[in-house]
C-alpha cells in the first residue's frame, strides 16, 4: 500500500476542513457533494481514523481530524507553491527581464523591436519591479541594475554611467522657458528622489525651494512634467527619447554624473547561457547605438 493517501481525497478533506461545509468544499472544487462525501469517507478509511464528528447535517472535525488537517493545509501549500515555481521557470524560447520600471518603459521596450527582429525564436518577459529579485532562484535569465556592482552570485558587466539633466515641456510657464540656471530653480519643481545638490554646485545657484510636487516614481515625475505642472531633475536615460522626440526640453547645457551606473547582470546557468548571450550582445550594440546621440561631454 502507498505511505501517501490519493491527492484528490487530501484536497477535498482540507477544502471541507477549512470551510466547514461540504457544499462549499464541493463548490470550490467544482464537483459534486456526493464526490466530496466519498473522498472524505475514502480518506478515513485509508487512515483508519475519523477526522469528522456528524452533528446533525453538519460536520465537525475531530481532534485528530484537526491536526491532520493544519499539516495537510502546509502541505498542499508548499506543493503549491514548488507547482509555481516550476512553472515560472524561463521556458527555452523565453527571454526573462529584470529591470526597473522607468528603464524598461522608457529606455529598454521602444529598443525591443529591433531584439525581435534579430531573434525571432525568443519572446521576452519583462520583470519590472523597484525591488531588487533575486536571480539565483531560477525565474529570470537576466537583468538590468542600478548601482555600484558586486552583487553576490551574479556575473555582471558595466553597461553605461547615467547623468542628470534638468527638463521642462515645451509648454511649461506658457512657452517661457527658464533661460539661466537660476531662473530654473526659480519656478516650480517637481521634486524627484535626486538631489540638486550637484546640479546646483556645477551650475554656481542655491538649491531649489519651491518644489510644486514630490514623487517618489519617475514615470509619474516624467508625466507631470509632460503636463508643465514644473521643472523636474532627471536621468538622462529616461529623457532622451522624449528629448529627441520634442516631447522635453532640456533647460540648459549642465549636466552632472549620476552616481550609480547601469549593470547588467545574470545566474551563470547553463540552460540560460545563450539566451543570455543573445540578449547581452544585442544591449551592447544598443548602447553603443544611444551613446553615439548623445552630446559631447564638456
């Protein structure tokens, strides 16, 4: 005889366990009373004890009933939860992407069509979130970071170092643009997590203190810029298609370094190796590409 009872019974008796019905257990499961009925008593009989008191119409677990069903309830979880992550695993012709929200909408995703057209077999999945994933667990192949590097267990190679620029919608003030560095911290900001500090000291002007608007999100700082709502500080990663585009203007020729720098990083399997390659060459020519359309440094 199997050491391990028939799945089927074990998740209908945690179902009327945990809702104290067999009606709402046969609901949630979308089968019959009677199916549920017959996996509870097909249970008993397997274990040799009864996990329910009949009372009346109704049910009530027995002592060992309860007991049995808070390590059942663990682990049909955990099995749920192993289900999960198999399943999320990068498929052999998917292409999974960690990166930042702001980076992947405005840098990364309007650059994709052409990693597409190179690789026709991939489809990519793009994980954004401000939070930094752990890679080692098998869901992503690859991802794009912010930060000074050496992150543990990962290889990464250093793609490119940002900068801050100072931007405004054409139509902010009316179309009257601030024309000096001082008349730029002069009107309304749209405070951002960076600081203006080094702006500030480059430019030879006080830091700014009429800020219109704080946001801790830069695609919702970028989006009330759009709207002229005030002058906002930010990377030029995030601006330059806007910048190119008309969209933003930016407000003078200083610029400072932004103090972490772009990374790319991966687990070093093997199942991912070439579709980590792939990815990483194409970024690459991609850099390479956006650099060259920036302008010269001072």
């Amino acid at each position: 005889m199997s050491t391990l009872p028939p799945l089927p019974a074990l998740r209908s008796f945690e179902a009327v366990s945990r809702l104290g019905s067999i009606t709402l257990a046969a609901d949630e499961l979308h089968v019959t009373h009677s199916a549920i009925s017959q996996q509870i008593k097909q249970l008993e009989e397997w274990l040799g004890v009864a996990l329910f008191t009949r009372e009346g119409r109704g049910l009530k677990l027995s002592e060992d009933g309860r007991l049995y069903a808070l390590q059942i309830r663990i682990g049909l979880g955990e099995i749920t939860e192993a289900t999960r992550l198999v399943r999320a695993r990068p498929r052999v012709d998917e292409v999974v992407v960690a990166v930042l929200p702001s980076f992947g909408l405005h840098w990364l995703l309007p650059r994709l069509p052409r990693f597409y057209a190179r690789h026709p077999r991939y489809r990519v999945s793009l994980r954004a979130s401000l939070d930094i994933q752990d890679l080692r667990q098998g869901l992503v192949d690859i991802g794009v970071r912010m930060g000074q590097g050496g992150w543990e267990g990962l290889a990464q190679k250093r793609l490119f170092d940002d900068e801050l620029v100072a931007v405004a919608s054409p139509a902010f003030n009316g179309g009257r643009l601030p024309q000096t560095a001082q008349e730029v911290v002069s009107g309304p900001i749209v405070r951002t997590v960076e600081s203006w500090l080094p702006w500030c000291n480059a430019a030879g002007v006080a830091e700014p203190g009429n800020h219109a608007l704080w946001i801790n999100d830069s695609n919702l700082v970028l989006e009330a810029v759009r709207l002229g709502m005030g002058v906002a500080l930010e990377r030029r990663s995030l601006v330059h298609g806007a910048l190119q585009r008309g969209d933003l203007v930016q407000l003078t020729d200083i610029r400072v370094p932004y103090p972490y720098p772009h990374w790319l990083v991966w687990p070093q399997r093997e199942s991912s190796h070439t579709k980590q390659q792939d990815f990483s060459t194409w970024i690459e020519e991609e850099i390479a590409s956006y650099l060259t359309e920036l302008p010269p440094s001072a």
